[in-house]
C-alpha cells in the first residue's frame, strides 16, 4: 500500500512540478509582452541632449527674446533661455542661482554653446507664467548689477565657486 501511495504522490507532484514551470513561464511572457505594450503607449520623453536636438537648435534665433517654450513632451515643457543678454559672467551666475531658488525650474545638461541654457519645466505651469518669471529674474540681476560694485561682483563669484 505504501508503494502506491509513493507512486501516486510522486505522479502528482511530477505533474505539479511541471505545471508549475509552465505557470511560471506563461506568467514571464504575459509580464513581457505588458512592458513592451505599456512601452510603445508611452509618450516618447523630449531629450535635450540628443544629438538632433543639437543640431535643431545649435542657430536658434530668438528673434529678441529672452525666454522661448520651444518643445513640449507628456509631463515637461522645455525653454531655451538666450543667456548672451546677460552681459556679464556675475549676471550669468546670479540667474543660474536665482532660477535654482524658484524651486521648478531645473537646468539640463545639453551640446549646445554657452550662448543657451535648456530649462525643464513642469506642464501644470502655463507658458505665460514662466516666461514672465524669466523676465522677472532677469530685472532682479540687472538689479543687483548695479548695486554691487565690480570688486563686489568678483567676491560674490569666488564665493559661489567655493561654496560660502
């Protein structure tokens, strides 16, 4: 009786077995066929740094604008700020620090000359309110330009460059 019973449970548990690894397998292939669908769904991610994105923007003509939305994806709007209308390498400085203080605005990392800088907003804030803040802190270093004196300008630079 007991050699039936090993046969029995060694039949079922072979079959279990077996069941198992096709369950496994089955579960596997549905799973990669979800992320492959989910992917090709996907809005594809604006990228600042792709070498086309270079090369659209590289001679970008600002027709005398500070401030342009020029790309938009899913979750992010993307502006290019004309930096050459900071005169200075202090105004440059004090509107990279002032844009980090928003809190919103995150400057990417891109090819293009230094004569650009890429900003990165979140879609839930309307062109209009970020181009209009741009200009504001644009006015807040020209501001401050002319209240520090050339001495204090170079102090402040030394100072952000070494952390104080």
């Amino acid at each position: 009786m007991s050699t039936f019973l090993v046969f029995i449970h060694n039949l079922f548990y072979l079959d279990y077995c077996k069941m198992r690894t096709k369950f496994r397998l089955a579960f596997f292939l549905l799973g990669l066929l979800g992320s492959i669908s989910a992917s090709s769904h996907a809005q594809a991610v604006f990228d600042p740094r792709s070498s086309e994105t270079i090369m659209k923007y590289k001679d970008f003509d600002f027709a005398g604008k500070f401030a342009v939305l020029v790309e938009k994806d899913g979750e992010s709007n993307y502006f290019l700020v004309d930096v050459t209308k900071l005169s200075t390498q202090f105004e440059l400085m004090y509107f990279l620090k002032l844009t980090g203080e928003v809190g919103y605005l995150a400057l990417t990392d891109h090819g293009l000359t230094k004569q650009k800088a890429w900003f990165q907003v979140n879609k839930k804030y309307q062109e209009a309110e970020i181009l209009e803040m741009f200009s504001e802190l644009k006015n807040k270093v020209e501001a401050k330009a002319t209240l520090l004196s050339e001495t204090e300008k170079e102090q402040w630079i030394k100072d952000s460059v070494s952390g104080k």
